[in-house]
C-alpha cells in the first residue's frame, strides 16, 4: 500500500513539474531560459557549418577552377582566332580596295593592256631604288614596259626572268622621265636622286610654275606613255645666274607602301640609242 | 658544310636581305646580313668552304641587285679574306676581330658600290652617299655584327664541329 501510495506521489509530482512547465513555456515565461540555453548550441552549429562550408569549397573547388581555366583557355583560343581573322579581313580589305583602285584606273585608260602584281621585295643596295614583282616573262612583260598604280607613274621595267621582274622605280637616282606641267606647255626631265626626292631639271627660267601645279608623264623619249600622273610641284627653286630653275616635285604614289602595282603590257618603248651620236675615234 | 648546304643558306640569306632588311633603312642605309653572316662564318674556321659561299652569295646578289655584278662578288670575298687574315692574327678576340671585319667589310662593299654606279654615270654625290647612306649603314651592320656573330656561332657549333689541325 505505501508502495503504491510512493510511486503515485512520485507520479504525481511529476506530472505537475511537466504540466507546469508546459504552462510557463506555453505562457512565454520560458524563453529567456531557452535563449539561453540555445545560443551555445546555435553557436557551436553555425561553427560546424561554417567550417564544413569551408571544407566543402575545398574539395570541390579544384574541379571548378579546372573547368573555368579549360573555359578561359578556349575562349582565349577563340579570341585570338577571331582576332587573327578580324586582321586577316582587314588585310583583304586593303587589298581589295587596292585592287578595286587600280581596277578603277585601268577602266580610265580603256587603250591599255594591264597586267597586275604584287612586289616581293626590294633591290638590296641602299644606293639604288627598285623593286622586284612576281610577274615576269612568262606573263608576257618585257624590259622597258612602264609600271603604274592607280596613284600615278611608278618606274619602268629594267630586267625580266620568267615568273618576275625588277622595276627601276622614278625615285632611282639613274631614273629621268620626260614630263610636262599639267595645262601649260613647259616641259622638262624629272630626276630621282640618292634620298628618292624627284627633281625637275632644264626648267626655262621664263617658265611659269607655281606650287601645287600636277606633273604628267610627257610621252616624249618614248620611255613612257603620255599623261600618267607623276605628281604635284612642291617647291621651286630658282637662281638668277643660272640659266634653268629646278623644281622640287612631290610623288603621288608613296614608294614606301606601294604593294601592288600595274605593268602597261601593250607599251612597246622606243629604242633611240642608234639615233644617238657616236664620239668620233681619234 | 660544303658548298650543296650554302646554296640554300645564301639563297634565305639574300631573299630575307630583300624582303625584311632592305625594308628598314637608317636615314637611307641599310645593313647587310649576308656580309655580316659571312663575315661571322669566316672567322670561326668551321667551314672549309667558306669562300665558295661568298662567291655564290656575291653571284645572287649580282643577280637579283641593279648593282654590276662582279661588285658583290669582290666584296664578300674581300670580307672573307680580310675576317680569315683577322682570325689568324687577332685570334684571341673574335669579337673585335668581327667588328672590324664589319667596319672594313661594310664601307669597302660600299664605296665599291658608289664607285661602279658613279662609272655608269649615275649622278651620286660623295658627300650625299656618305651623310646619307654609307655612314648609316655601317652603323647598322655594327649595330647587328655582335647579335649575329652570336648567333652564327651558335648555330654553327650545332651543326658542324670544329676542325682540328694536328
């Protein structure tokens, strides 16, 4: 009987301690005493996680950073292909409006055969100026044929093999070509020299020039064909005591890029030197 | 090396003459690589053949130059003549025997040049050449005679390997 009568007690009070606990948590009496007791436990778990996060990155991090390199290097790849390409259209570009500039020219002189080529290069000793073309013999150019770009006179041919040819470009300082002064009668021989500057000799000191007037090929000589654009008078200089003036003549073609030029194909040179006298042997 | 290995040395040497070096002047000089690499070549006694190599580049660039032919060919074995006579007497300092070899070798070549297109009445003045063309390009065949002898002996050292007089 006290048996039953200490476990029903015991029973009992516990009961009554849960039941009361229950009415201050349901009551909000609890919750200092919960704060309390959770703020270790949330601090130790957000601790964990933090570091398993950490873990976590690192193990699966390295496969990450492989395949963003693998991305950044084919993406790099791509750049530098499309870079490639964007220079190569470029160039296309250049040589296309090239050539659609010398087409243009040769559609102004409908009597001339043309014959297109690219230069491949330049004569080795610094004290001359020509070029060599990579069309020869075999394309049916010939020694003395003139060579032009759709900017005006470049030089003439001076030694053909078969597939190419070397080009005694105006600037050459053994180079002369007849010229005349665009709208006037004055005529006169234009030099090359040593530093490329071209130069108009024999000018007659009556004769009236003025800065910007545009140089044309004469024809005279037979060397070359009449009116190819050379250039425009830059400078004139002139002296009393001597009897020419000379003038200082601006190209019009740049002989520093010139790329692709145009050989005149049906300009057949006229050979004077049997004409020319010969000194008598003593 | 014999004379079959030149011909395609001397012919890359002439077309890159033509297509890169001439491209880049100093006032209106260029430098010369062919002398230069002739030059180096000569004074390192590995090629018996080195005088067959001038002769061929001297014919090139007769060839491809406006310039008379017998111009190049006199000069480069001038230059190998003049860098084999160094070695033999300076042979302590190759270094110094490749400049002057190029100083000798560069304004030989030309004043050679000058003096054959002046023969063909091709109006050049002294002075002109001089200012404008000799002095810049034996400033720049000087510039480059150290990089290429280096170069050169490199190369050469790979490829052949020294003869040994006993």
């Amino acid at each position: 009987m006290t048996g039953f009568l200490e476990r029903f007690w015991r029973t009992g009070v516990i009961f009554l301690i849960v039941a009361g606990l229950l009415f201050l948590a349901l009551g909000g009496y609890l919750n200092p005493m919960v704060r309390l007791a959770s703020a270790p436990w949330i601090a130790t778990q957000r601790w964990l996680m933090t570091r398993y996060l950490a873990f976590y990155e690192l193990v699966s991090s390295p496969q990450e950073m492989a395949a963003l390199r693998q991305q950044v290097a084919l993406l790099e790849e791509e750049n530098a292909r499309l870079r490639s390409q964007v220079i190569e259209l470029q160039q296309e570009l250049r040589k296309a409006q090239t050539t659609s500039a010398l087409l243009d020219f040769a559609r102004s002189r409908p009597g001339d055969r043309f014959v297109g080529a690219s230069v491949i290069g330049r004569d080795p000793s610094p004290f001359l100026q020509y070029i060599f073309i990579d069309k020869g013999s075999d394309d049916g150019l010939r020694r003395g044929m003139p060579v032009v770009t759709a900017e005006g006179l470049v030089g003439r041919i001076d030694a053909v093999i078969a597939n190419g040819a070397r080009v005694q470009l105006i600037t050459d300082p053994g180079a002369a070509v007849n010229v005349k002064i665009a709208n006037s009668e004055v005529e006169a021989i234009l030099s090359g020299s040593l530093t490329g500057e071209l130069t108009l000799e024999m000018l007659p000191q009556e004769a009236s020039l003025k800065v910007g007037d545009v140089v044309l090929t004469s024809g005279l000589g037979g060397n070359y064909p009449e009116n190819i654009l050379v250039g425009q008078v830059a400078a004139l200089r002139q002296q009393e005591t001597t009897l020419f003036q000379t003038a200082l003549i601006q190209p019009a073609v740049d002989f520093r890029t010139i790329r692709i030029v145009l050989v005149i194909t049906n300009f057949a040179p006229v050979d004077l030197s049997p004409l020319q006298p010969v000194s008598p042997v003593p | 090396m014999g004379i079959l290995l030149g011909l395609p040395i001397v012919i890359l040497l002439t077309i890159f003459q033509s297509v890169v070096v001439s491209n880049i002047p100093l006032l209106h000089g260029t430098a010369d690589v062919v002398l230069l690499v002739l030059a180096a070549l000569a004074l390192q006694e590995r090629i018996s053949t080195i005088y067959e190599w001038a002769v061929m580049a001297g014919i090139l660039m007769g060839l491809v130059s406006a310039v008379p032919w017998f111009i190049p060919v006199l000069g480069y074995v001038g230059v190998v003549a003049f860098a084999r006579f160094l070695r033999r007497q300076v042979w302590q300092t190759p270094v110094l025997a490749m400049l002057l070899t190029t100083l000798a070798g560069s304004l030989g070549m030309l004043f050679m040049q000058m003096l054959a297109l002046q023969a063909q009445e091709v109006p050049i003045s002294i002075v002109e050449s001089l200012n404008l063309v000799i002095l810049p390009a034996v400033f720049l065949n000087l510039v480059l005679a150290l990089p290429i002898y280096a170069l050169t002996v490199d190369v050469s050292r790979s490829v052949v390997s020294e003869e040994v007089e006993i």
